[in-house]
C-alpha cells in the first residue's frame, strides 16, 4: 500500500474549492462538480505521470475553481521534445475518458443522465484546454511552436502578446452568444489576469531560464553561432539564444578573423562573476 500512495500525486485543493464543495452540496450541483473534479484530475494526472517518467522535479498538483495546475521546477529547462509529450498528455487522457463513457453506456453500467453530464464536461474541458491561450495547454504548445524559431525571450513575448489577442477575441464572441454565462466571463478574467501577470514577470521568467541553462548546463547536439559586435552586452546576446541549441558567440574584431565565445563562458560571467554590464569585447580582453 505504501508504494502505491508513493507513486500517487501529491494533491492541493484550495480552501476555496472546499467552499465550492460544500456549496454544491446545499444546492444539489454536487454531481456536476464531482464530474468536473474528476474529469480535472484525470487530466493533470496525464501530466504527472508524463513529468515522472522524464524525472521532472515536480511540487503537486494544485486544484482550485479555475481548474487544476502541475506545479513543476522545470521551467524551460527540459527538450523541447519532451516538453511537448508532458503538455499533450493532459489531453490525451480525454479520449480513454470518451472510451470508458461509451462502454457505460453500452452497458448501461451509469444512468444516461450522469453519462451526458460527463461526455459534454469532457468536450468542453479537452476543446478549452487546447485554446492557443496561456496558461492553458494550447498556450503551452504556441510557446513551444514560437520557441521553435525564434530566441526564447522573443518567442515569450511573442505568445503572451497571441495569447492575450485570442483570449479578448474569446471573450468578445463569447459576449454575443446569448450562453453568455458569468461563470465564462470571471473564467475569461481570471486568464486575462493571468497573461498580465506573466507580461509583467516576463523578465524574471527569461533570468530563470538563463540560470537553469547556466546550472544544469543541458549538451543539446545542435550548434547555432551568432554573431555579434565587441559592444554588445551580455544580456543582449543571452536574448539571442534559443531552446535545444548551444550557442557559439562569434565576435567581430574590425575585419579580422571574428573571435570565438562559448555560452558558457558568458553565463558564467553574467552569474558567477557578476559582470552585468560586461560587453563581448571586454569579454575577449579578459580572456587574454
């Protein structure tokens, strides 16, 4: 038994969600919300197992009234190939999900009432989900299409300003469908706030990139140089480096051969020796 409860989740539902709970109880909507908790869970579980399999430092699984989040220290730390496998998992989940209804009511194993509930929850949970909106799963996946070409901190930048876009469009259509629900509009709100959030701690999200780059020092096989001039700052060749690649800084020295950095030299610099300010030529005075 001890083993199986060590392979589970660490789970976290917040007070809220409990008022929530108890709330359906006295108002007979506790089945709906069981269905939705469950059909959350299922999901985020995808993403667990998927994290655990890769090794992934994971904190728990969070679940509030706005859904369910895997709290992870990984922060585009990991492959982008595996990043995407542990993203889509979540989703995957809803078809066995869509299986295992069809068989209970094949089987008339649960009342076609209960059956309904959970086939139109599950649709509406997979198709939400997958919206190119951060932090849903879609926004995910559009920050890993961006990162694909482009340099990580502009790829960032880049999603929020998408996903901010499609998330006002959503709530406009949403507006003027008569369904316009108050539970869709807070829901709406709740992401707005959330890629404000994230527009406003876009830097720090960058430097925590920098730093698991700098100290797990990932061996990717490609190689991408870049090319820059004796001026150019530190950080301003850190915002030209992308994920699953290991960059080559070329110097350019007045017409002379260009001379040669590697990353890690810079990051160590920016993060060990405090040198924010340094500029690539000073880097290359230093070294000699």
């Amino acid at each position: 038994m001890t083993n199986v409860l060590r392979h589970l989740p660490p789970l976290y539902i917040h007070p809220i969600l409990w008022f929530f709970i108890l709330v359906s109880v006295f108002t007979g909507t506790f089945m709906e919300l069981s269905i939705i908790l469950l059909i959350v869970l299922i999901h985020e579980c995808g993403h667990y197992f998927a994290a655990k399999y890769y090794e992934w430092r994971i904190r728990r699984i969070n679940l509030w009234i706005f859904g369910g989040v895997m709290e992870t220290d990984e922060h585009a730390s990991k492959p982008m190939k595996q990043e995407l496998i542990v993203t889509l998992a979540g989703p995957l989940q809803h078809i066995w999900i869509y299986g295992l209804l069809f068989v209970c009511a094949e089987y008339s194993l649960l009342p076609f009432a209960v059956i309904d509930l959970a086939l139109k929850y599950n649709t509406t949970i997979l198709l939400f989900n997958l919206l190119p909106i951060w932090p849903l799963d879609g926004g995910k996946i559009l920050l890993l299409l961006y990162s694909s070409f482009l340099p990580y901190r502009r790829a960032l930048g880049t999603m929020l300003i998408s996903s901010s876009i499609i998330c006002m469009f959503t709530l406009l259509l949403i507006s003027m469908n008569f369904s316009f629900t108050l539970s869709a509009f807070l829901l709406i709100g709740f992401i707005l706030w959330e890629n404000r959030l994230e527009w406003k701690r876009r830097y720090y999200t960058f430097i925590r990139f920098l730093l698991k780059r700098h100290v797990d020092k990932p061996s990717p096989k490609k190689i991408r140089p870049i090319v820059v001039d004796p001026d150019t700052s530190l950080m301003r060749i850190f915002s030209l480096f992308r994920r699953n690649y290991r960059h080559r800084i070329h110097v350019k020295c007045n017409g002379k051969q260009p001379v040669l950095l590697d990353e890690e030299a810079c990051l160590r610099a920016y993060f060990k020796l405090k040198q924010y300010q340094t500029t690539a030529g000073e880097m290359i005075g230093n070294r000699d």
